[in-house]
C-alpha cells in the first residue's frame, strides 16, 4: 500500500493563458503559489488531484533558503518530490550547484550526478568542483565522489570520497583544506575539524602535519553566551623533533559587559618565546601582531567613582650585545606582574573653580628574572599602597593673564625595598649617570614608607592672535586663525629621603608628583602655545588644524631622569607639534633637545589615507639623551595601496635602524571576487636562533570564497 499523500494546500495561479482540462490545470507564461513554493515556467500542467506537476522552458521554483532554475520539471507538489532537467541550483548563504539532472525527495534533499559545485556568482566562476555523485542532505550531510577541484580551470585537489555538514546552520563536521609544502616542515596537511556546542560556543581542531617535523597541534574555543559576552581561547603546540624543544602559544579573551554595570575583560597573551609566531604562524604577520601581554580586569563605575580589581604581565626580551646596560648576567627576558591590583578612583568633584579626585589602591607587584641555560629563574615580589588626594583648578583672570594650581599629596608604603641603593641623592651631582652594571631588579630590601607632597603653578597669557580671511596653502582654501600663548609654570615636589630604595615599577614609584614629576623636582617651566584654526566659509566651527608647543624646563636642584640621568639646570628644549589639515592627513613631530650637550631626541610620524581606501605611514625616530640604554635611530613605514578598482593590492610595512632591516614585510595580492591569490615576503633579524627559524620567509597563500584560506608554499 502506497503512503497517503499529504493533504492539498491552496494554491493560487496566474498565466496569460490558463486551460482548466479533465487531466488539470495548463497554464501558458504563468506561475503557481503557496504559502511556502513559487513556480514560474514557461508551460506548467497540474492534477489538483494527484498533485503532480510538469513544466517546461525557463522555469523557476524559489523556497526557503533555495532557488532552482532549469529548463524541465517533474515534480509531486503535495510532497515536494520529483526530478529536473538542465538545472541550476542555488542554495543559501552563496552556493550554486549546477547539472544535467537531480533527483529530490524533498527540497532538503538532493541526489546529483555529475555536478559542478562553487560559491562564484560569475558565469565564469573563479572556482569550481566537479564531483561525479553527490547526495545533498540540507538537514544533516553531504556525501560526495570524485571530487575535483579547479581553481581558473586548473585542477588543483582530488578527492575520492568524502562527506561534510550541509546544514546551513552550524554543524559539526571537518572543514576545507588543501596540502602545502614548507621548505622547512616539508610537506604539510592541516586537518581541521569543528565542532558545533549548542548555540553559544564551538571547538575547532586544527592539527597541522608535516614531514620534516613532529605535528603542530592546534585549536580554538569560542564562547558567546550573551550579546554582550563573548569569548575565545586559541592554542598551539609542537615538540620539535630537529632539538627536543618544547614550544606553545596560546590567548585568551574574554569580554563580558553586564547591564548592571559590571565589566569583566581579558586579553591573556602567552608563548615559549619570541619567534614562535614566526616559525608557525604566518611569517610575521601584522608587524608586532602577537603580544607577549596579559590584563586581566573586573571592575564597575558608580555615579561618584569607581571600582576595579585588575591583574597584568608584561613580558620583555633582552638582547645583550652592544649594550651598556644589560651585561650578561643579566635575564635574557624580563616579567613585570601585577598580581592582583585593586584600585578605587573618586570622581572629580566641583569646589567652585577647582575640582578634587583621589584614589587608592594595594598591589602585589613582582620582578621575574628568566636566564639562558641553566640559570634558575629568579622571582622578587612585594606589596604596594597607594594613597593620593588632587585639587586642582583655576585661582582667577587677571586681565590678560590667567593663573591655573593644581596640588597633590600622596602616601606610599612598600613591603620591601631594593637591596642596593640605586642613589644617594644628598651626593648626587649634575651630569652623572648611574653605574650601568647596577641591577634594578634585586627587590631584597627591607619595607619603606613614602610621604610627599606635590604642587604646580601656571600663569598664562597674554593670548595673542591674528585672523587670515583669504588663506590659501595647496588644496587648503578658507579663514585661518592663529593663537599664541606663552605660559610660565613653577613645579615643587617634595624629597622623601628613601628615593635611592624605591623599586621603579611604573610611573607611582618613578614620577609620583603633579604632572609626571619626580620625587624633589623643583623647576621653572617657560614655554608658548600655538594654535592653527581653520574653517571654510563664515559661519562654520572653527576646526584646530595645527597644535605647536614648545617650552624648555629649569630644575633647580638634581633629579634623576628615568634614563639613569642626574640633571640640573636648563635641561632640554621640547617641541611638540601635531597638524590634521584633513581627515587624511596627520603629521606629528615631537624633539627634545638636551642644552648641556645639544644631544637630541626626535620623532615623527606622518599618515595618509584615500579615498580609494589606500594608506601610508611613516615614522621616523632617534634617541640621542639618554646615556643609559644603547643610542637608537630607526624608521618604519607601512602602507596599503590598491589598483584597478581594488583587485590588485599591494601592502608592506618594514622596520630599518639605519644598520640593518629588523624586520619587514611585502604581500602582493590579486583579487577577484571568489579567488584572491597573494605572494608575501617576511623578513625578521633574529636574536636567538632555533632548529626551524629563518630570516626570510616566502608564503603562497590562496583564498577561496566560502572554503578560507590555504598555504600551498612557504620557505
């Protein structure tokens, strides 16, 4: 006995010619409709009894999620079955499926013979897949046979067999991929797997083989609970089989924004050392792209302050050659922890013209000390409270002039100390510097408190200016305003008399005074401020194009620099300049100049954009001042410039020290809309070496539309 067939739904028809026979329903040029199916064909014939449907020429059926073209249809309508000819199918979110013949059971699935398959909306597809059989299950998989796949007509992969998830939701399944072939690793075949948990979180396994080497393993979690939390844990390994080295990455982030006004976030950044990314990563990737930085942070805002608890590691790499700071014994990287810190900020409040803030907070700070070879490694913590209390404002205009003070009183106690003295500063004479074998990091010492006071007077004035109504400069037309205005400020911080024992773990121990200023600065401040307006036309908001400051500094007694420098004196010349004529255009020079020995510190940096979306960037920098650490020139440019209406892109950005090139990268990459073809040049000056690290990097990456990315050559 036959099944029963579904009962009939309603259905609506329109045709320009419509013939109602004892055999059904034949419509000429017309369409059939319900609820869920559309059919548009040139001729359709249709038994409202049995449900059976044929139609031919230029036929279209469109339902949820699919759209089928071909030039003949068989189908039962009641149970969404039948057959058709000459057809083109395509299927959401961008697949097109294109053969001589299918057979359907429903419209989630599908039995095709010689079927080509891409994810290209061009007649000409950039890429394609010829499989001889494949069974389409929308719901569950699809099982394919003899799959080739060609990139441009040139076959690049086969494969006999194979099945994936056809769900257009996500599913469990593996995922594309292509052999390559590193010079290094040999021949290498990622076998990435997914892993659907639910509607919030997956897995993906990404185990790399190679020939040369022992497999690399890797993989990803990813959380997204809530709209407003989200989260991912990515990781590789690899026990290298050329040295017997143990190496590993991993990152952890994590962002989760409460409606009550909670915040927790957290960028955790961990490796075995420096050139792991660069090894298995890709090349170098983003200049700098994987940071060797962790932070972890809880915290809520009230209406009149805050609250946070936070944690952090910063992780540094020492190079030891030509420098007259880091001697050999001393560690080949550097950990600087903060484990935990809690901290409480009060909101300024209004007193009139001035304004009150404070803050407190207890820290656990530690030193981590990791050597080469057989060095332990060493570790040197202690505790920190932090207590400060600020007022500041404006005292009154007098005429031109304008008076500004700000004060600050501060109490610090530290659980230990440095063993060794960093300076005795009722000996210390101007010009000298720090011995350079004294090692700051040796936090043995006894516990010291800390109690000072810190105060900054400004007098500004008279503000000048004068007014360019008919103001043209290159492709700038419009009123031009400049101000000037010169300033005078005196800062006073107290000595405490434990200066030279104070570990400098960040700006609190080193700079705890108004404005950044050391512990005992007296100093007289003279300097001017400038300011470049502009507007098009009257009536429009003056824009501040160009901001110049300069100023010199006096210190009337010694302090020390956090370069290692005793000063006294005039001491440097600084010169601050900033100009955004346009939105697509910043420049940015800032000098210090020292005026005991006309050494000189300078930076600059400029950035452009396009309106084609190109890019370019450029720094340049020098270090002249500072007697302790090595002398330093460099410049870095990067950028991204497009051609032919984006479809060939070329990026770069390098790093030279006016020596040798750091560290550099090209890519070239041609674009279409379903192939991008990219050759990339990496560059980096190694430090340290390992079995598998190379300066130059060559990577051959191609991209398929809706299959990823796929290294077939690097070396």
């Amino acid at each position: 006995m036959e099944p029963e067939s579904p009962p009939a739904e309603p259905l609506s028809y329109r045709g320009e010619r419509v013939l109602n026979t004892p055999e059904g329903w034949i419509i000429e040029n017309g369409a059939i409709q319900s609820t869920e199916l559309l059919l548009v064909a040139n001729r359709i014939q249709y038994d409202p009894k049995t449900g059976q449907l044929t139609a031919e020429g230029g036929i279209r059926l469109e339902g949820q999620g699919i759209r089928l073209r071909c030039e003949r249809l068989a189908m039962d309508w009641n149970k969404r079955s039948g057959e058709a000819w000459a057809l083109v199918l395509e299927i959401e979110p961008d697949w097109t499926l294109t053969s001589e013949h299918v057979a359907f059971a429903s419209l989630k699935s599908w039995d095709f013979e010689q079927v080509h398959v891409s994810a290209c909306p061009q007649d000409q597809p950039g890429w394609s897949m010829t499989m001889s059989r494949l069974k389409l299950d929308l719901d569950h998989f699809a099982t394919f046979r003899n799959a080739k796949l060609s990139v441009k007509h040139m076959p690049v992969m086969y494969l006999p067999w194979g099945t994936y998830p056809a769900k257009a939701k996500r599913s469990s399944g593996l995922l594309p991929t292509l052999p390559g072939y590193s010079s290094v690793h040999g021949v290498t075949l990622a076998l990435p797997y997914f892993q659907a948990l639910g509607q919030t979180m997956d897995l993906t396994l990404n185990p790399e083989f190679h020939s040369k080497e022992n497999p690399l393993w890797g993989g990803e979690f990813r959380w997204a609970p809530e709209p407003t939390h989200a989260g991912s844990l990515v990781g590789q390994y690899i026990h290298q089989r050329a040295d017997d080295e143990h190496r590993y990455r991993y990152q952890f982030r994590d962002l989760w924004q409460r409606e009550d006004g909670w915040q927790f976030t957290a960028d955790i950044n961990q490796a075995s050392d420096s050139l792991m990314d660069a090894d298995y990563g890709r090349g170098i990737g983003g200049l700098g792209a994987f940071s060797f930085n962790s932070a972890v942070y809880l915290g809520k805002n009230f209406p009149l302050a805050s609250f946070n608890v936070q944690a952090s590691e910063t992780r540094s790499f020492f190079q030891v050659e030509d420098d007259p700071f880091y001697q050999a014994s001393f560690p080949a990287s550097l950990r600087k922890q903060t484990l935990p810190e809690l901290q409480s900020r009060l909101y300024p409040l209004e007193f009139g013209n001035f304004y009150f803030d404070a803050g407190v907070r207890a820290s656990r700070l530690a030193y981590l000390l990791e050597f080469e070879g057989s060095t332990p490694t060493k570790t040197y913590d202690w505790d920190r409270e932090d207590i400060f209390a600020r007022l500041q404002g404006r005292l009154g205009q007098w005429g031109p002039f304008r008076g500004e003070l700000q004060t600050l009183v501060r109490a610090t106690r530290y659980g230990a100390s440095l063993k060794y003295p960093l300076y005795d500063i009722t000996t210390a004479q101007a010009g000298s510097t720090l011995d350079p074998s004294f090692n700051p990091y040796i936090v043995e010492g006894g516990s010291i408190q800390r109690f000072l006071g810190s105060a900054r007077f400004q007098l500004s004035g008279p503000q000048l200016g004068r007014t360019f109504e008919r103001f043209r400069l290159y492709k700038y037309r419009g009123e031009l305003k400049h101000l000037i205005e010169p300033y005078a400020a005196i800062t006073e911080t107290t000595r405490t008399g434990v200066e030279g024992r104070i570990p400098r773990f960040d700006d609190v121990d080193s700079r705890p005074g108004i404005g950044g200023s050391a512990m005992g600065e007296r100093s007289l401040e003279l300097g001017v401020s400038q300011h470049f307006m502009g507007r098009a036309e009257k009536g429009d908001v003056f824009a501040d194009l160009v901001r110049w400051k300069l100023s010199a500094k006096y210190h009337f007694r010694p302090i020390l620099q956090s370069d290692g420098r005793y000063t006294e004196g005039w001491t440097s010349i600084d010169s601050d300049f900033e100009a955004e004529p346009s939105k697509r255009l910043r420049i940015s020079f800032r000098s210090s100049a020292d005026i005991q020995d006309g050494s000189t510190d300078n930076a600059l940096s400029v950035d452009v954009s396009t309106e084609a979306a190109s890019r370019f960037s450029l720094a340049l920098f020098s270090t002249a001042i500072n007697r302790f650490v090595v002398k330093q020139r460099g410049i870095q440019v990067g950028g991204l410039q497009r051609f032919w209406d984006d479809r060939l892109r070329l990026e770069f950005q390098a790093n030279h020290n006016f020596h040798r090139l750091i560290s550099a990268q090209v890519a070239v990459a041609y674009m279409t809309p379903c192939v991008a073809t990219s050759i990339r040049l990496s560059r980096i000056a190694l430090n340290t070496t390992s079995s598998v690290s190379r300066e130059n990097r060559y990577d051959f990456v191609i991209s398929l539309r809706s299959l990823g990315d796929f290294s077939l050559f690097n070396r």
